[in-house]
C-alpha cells in the first residue's frame, strides 16, 4: 500500500486508484475536527454520508448527501456518484475500502468481528454487482487501521466463529486475526490477494496514532475513513 500521512494525520491511500479519494484520519483529528479532516483533503463536509453503524450486513446505495442516511441502521455504502463522500467511523473495527477503477464505482464498510461474521463483504460484494455490475475482477480492496492479531485477545468461542484465524493463547483465551480472515473471504469471492492492500496499522500497537476502543475504555472518539470519487476533468 502507498499511504502518505499529508498534511499530519490525514492519511491517504494513495495505490487504491486513480480518480478516487480514499483516506482515514489519525487521532490528531477526533470527533469535533471531522470537517477539517474533510477540509484537508479538499472535499467539502456537506457532501459527507455517514450511517448509523450496527455490526450488521446492511449495505446501502447513496446518490446524496440525504440527512436520513445518518439514522439508518447500515454497515456499507457504496455511491457512483463524484464528489459525494462516503464515511465510515472506527477505532478497532476494521475500514474496508473498495474501489471499482472501471465501472467508477465506490464503496467502504465498518467491519467488525460481528458484521464480518454476518456478511458484510459478501453483502458489499453482491450489492456492487447487482446495482452496477462491478465485477470481482475489477475490485481494489484496501484495509485500515483496525486492532490486529498482536493485540487481539478474545474467548474461545472465537475458535468456532472464526477456523482459522483464531489462535490459542491457553485453554480459555487466544487471539483473533479479523484482517486475515476478511482477506480470506474476499479471495473466496474472487478477489485476486494482487487486488487487496492492507495497511498493516494496529490501533493498539500504535495508541499513539489511532484511537482503541479498547485501550482507551470504550472511547466514544473514532476514526473517520472516506472514499470520494473525483469529478471528471
Ligand atoms: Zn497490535
């Protein structure tokens, strides 16, 4: 992935494609300074979406920047529409950006270990086709900043949700893999691993960065990751 933090704290993911912003804030800007998150990458905050983020497999279509979006139950967005910002909040869960370079189709989701384990990405993925014909062939996947494998301590019952990603640390504990597992579930969809890019960041390895809901006793301030369509010269 090329990431390049320009200005401080305003990350952008430079290797998604051309035509497209896609870009995730660091702590430098929380909760109260996501229009100058928005600012600093020359997008203009009444263009933002956002939803009511729920751990679910919801996946919607936005064509405006409709207020009604921000209190509808939903997990993913996906817009043809330049200039209109999808947003997406996290600090721990993992930002999935997705970017269809042919059909100029975009799309992100919240992807914690609930709503992966309901879908999402399938949803995403399906949503993608039957609206706008994106093909998998076509897809560039990127992955934020989320809470990783290193930092990740869950109960056993993890084991059974997720074979494969799920290692023991002793009888009752271990620790989960997330980002390995949406990998995997997107190559099983077809996504070559030559289309997904993966930021490698950690919230908890670097607190000092990004903000852990974990780390930091359920803290209500987050992340804010977008994808933008450029407008046509
Ligand atoms: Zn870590």
């Amino acid at each position: 992935m090329n990431l390049q933090e320009q200005p401080a704290g305003v990350y952008r993911i430079q290797s998604l494609g051309q035509d497209v912003t896609a870009a995730f804030s660091s702590r430098l800007y929380d909760n109260s300074k996501r229009h100058e998150f928005l600012a600093a990458l020359s997008l203009r905050p009444e263009n933002l979406v956002m939803v009511k983020q729920v751990h679910g497999d919801t996946v919607l279509v936005a064509d405006k920047p409709d207020p009604v979006f921000f209190d509808t139950p939903a997990d993913g967005l996906i817009t043809k529409t330049p200039r209109l910002i999808l947003g997406i909040r996290t600090a721990d869960c993992v930002p999935v950006f997705f970017w269809d370079a042919a059909g100029k189709v975009a799309g992100i989701a919240h992807a914690g270990w609930k709503g992966v384990k309901a879908g999402i990405l399938d949803q995403m993925l399906k949503v993608f086709k039957t609206r706008f014909g994106s093909p998998t062939a076509n897809m560039q996947v990127a992955l934020g900043p989320s809470i990783r494998k290193c930092c990740y301590e869950v109960g056993n019952e993890f084991l059974g949700y997720f074979p494969g990603f799920y290692f023991g640390k002793n009888a009752s504990h271990g620790y989960l893999d997330l980002a390995g597992s949406i990998k995997s579930r997107l190559l099983k969809k077809g996504i070559a691993s030559s289309q997904i890019q993966d930021s490698g960041l950690c919230t908890v390895c670097e607190n000092k960065k990004f903000f852990s809901y974990r780390v930091e006793h359920q803290t209500r301030e987050r992340m804010l990751n977008v994808i933008c369509i450029s407008p046509e010269h």
